[in-house]
C-alpha cells in the first residue's frame, strides 16, 4: 500500500471540499477555489472532516496515482487554506524589477526591458530598496501554477556559477566555481 496515499487529509475550519460527477475535486477556501480531475478508478471520499484517497486494487498504474492524487489534493487544501509564497532575488549590477498591476517589468542587463504578464491567481509585490537586491514577491492558492511563474522568471537569466550573478531563489545555495586563475 502506498505510505502517502493512505494517510487522511484533515480539512482545515473554512474549507469546503465537494466531489461532482467525473471524479472532479473542488475545494473552497479563505484563499480561492481549486479544482482537480482525479482519474476515476481512485475513489474519494469526505467524511468528519476528512479526506481520503482509495484505490481499487493493487494494479502498478492503480499503485502509481494513489500517492499523485493524494498530494495534489493535499497541495490543494493547503492553497486554498493558508495560500503559498515564492520570493525571487536580482543579483546583478543594474538588475532591476517593477510592476504595474498584473504586468513584471525585468530589467535583467539586455538591450530591451522585458514584460510578463503575470495570470489572475497571482498576487505580485517587488521591493527595490537601497543597497540590497531587487525581490519578488509572488502568492497563490495553485502550487502548480505557482512554480511554472517561477520557472519561467528565472528562465530570463539563470543564476551563473562564477559570479552568481542571475535571477534565484531567496536562501537558495548556489554551486560556484572559481575562474581560471584559482587553478595554478
């Protein structure tokens, strides 16, 4: 039996789960509303307050999504209760960052400025202060979506191992190499 997929989800004071016809989860939130197409050999169920995932039997595929849809609905109950944060840091000279409502203004050393315009479900907050590298602040109830935003910032310029210079993770550890003198 799979250790993830059996343990219950306790469902926080606030949160609304109800499961509709094809197998499609959709929880309600302090935070926002989430949905999920769960495969439909897995059963769901709510009762007192929790929520579990059963599967039908112990088949490989059956095996494989038990721990998936588990997870997902956790993530989900977890988004829609308390919400997720990512906060992402400039490191570079003249790296700098704004926004205007939902639109990311990157300016990341190319010749042009570079707009993104961010989806609905994520809040967006940039800090520039004094001495101290640009951040960005992004919240969302959708962990997925969450994490391709983030992706797709950091795609603009990677954070490079000589210098470091790029966009990363606030506390990431980074794995720096030494230039070509440090060698002899």
């Amino acid at each position: 039996m799979s250790r993830i997929g059996k343990l219950p989800i306790t469902l926080p004071a606030g949160v609304a789960v109800t499961v509709g016809e094809n197998n499609v989860v959709t929880l309600k939130g302090p935070k926002g509303e989430l949905q999920q197409q769960v495969n439909p050999n897995m059963k769901v169920s709510v009762n007192n307050g929790v929520l579990t995932v059963e599967r039908p039997n112990d088949e490989k595929e059956n095996r494989a999504k038990h721990g998936l849809y588990r997870s997902l609905l956790n993530n989900m109950v977890i988004g829609v209760s308390e919400g997720f944060r990512k906060e992402l840091e400039l490191v570079g000279v003249g790296y700098r960052v704004s926004n205007n409502g939902q639109v990311l203004e990157l300016s990341l050393g190319y010749t042009h400025s570079i707009f993104l315009q961010l989806p609905p479900e994520i809040k967006v907050e940039t800090k520039m202060e004094r001495n101290k590298n640009p951040l960005i602040l992004l919240e969302s109830c959708d962990k997925q979506l969450l994490g391709q935003v983030c992706a797709k910032i950091r795609s603009f310029r990677k954070p490079e191992p000589y210098k470091g210079k790029g966009i990363k993770f606030v506390g990431e550890q980074l794995r720096r190499k030494s230039g070509k003198t440090a060698g002899k």
